[in-house]
C-alpha cells in the first residue's frame, strides 16, 4: 500500500514536466526482486543512496537513462525539496 502511495505521488510530480527529468534517490538496498534490464553490478551501485535523475516510474521502478542504455530500478524515495539521502548522506 505504501508503495502504490508512493508511485502515485511520484507520478504526480511527473505530470506538469514528463519532458524533464525528476531527481529520485535509491534507499533500499538488497532489493531481491529483478526486472530483465537490471544489471546487478549497476542496481550495487544504485542502492547505495545515490542521487540519480529518471524519466518515468511504473509500480515503484524508476526508467534511468545509462550510458549502455535504458534500465529499471527499484526501492526509490522521492525528494525535490532536500539534497539529502534519509540517512543523512549525499
């Protein structure tokens, strides 16, 4: 339940700028669950508090834009008001 409140608040930031993108940040390490696009080396990465910028979320998973190409990522709290991750970090 929480997560589908999440998506939907999410989704509501999306709407007035789908052309540009919405800083998110991952803080749920040690997801298990996976999606055919996750790279694990790249979801370490991610999972470790990291600002990231996304184009769209879907049920709680984040389309980011990489390098090697489009991948999903799951776990994500939102934030365009604060520069900090929950626990205090960048």
């Amino acid at each position: 339940m929480f997560r589908t409140a999440l998506a939907a608040a999410a989704l509501a930031l999306l709407a007035p700028a789908a052309a540009s993108a919405v800083t998110f940040y991952v803080v749920t390490p040690g997801i298990a669950q996976a999606q055919p696009t996750v790279n694990s080396e790249q979801l370490y990465r991610f999972n470790a508090c990291m600002r990231i910028e996304a184009f769209q979320m879907v049920d709680g998973w984040l389309l980011v834009e990489l390098e090697g190409g489009d991948a999903w990522y799951p776990g994500i709290w939102v934030s365009t008001e604060t520069g900090h991750c929950p626990n205090g970090t960048h």
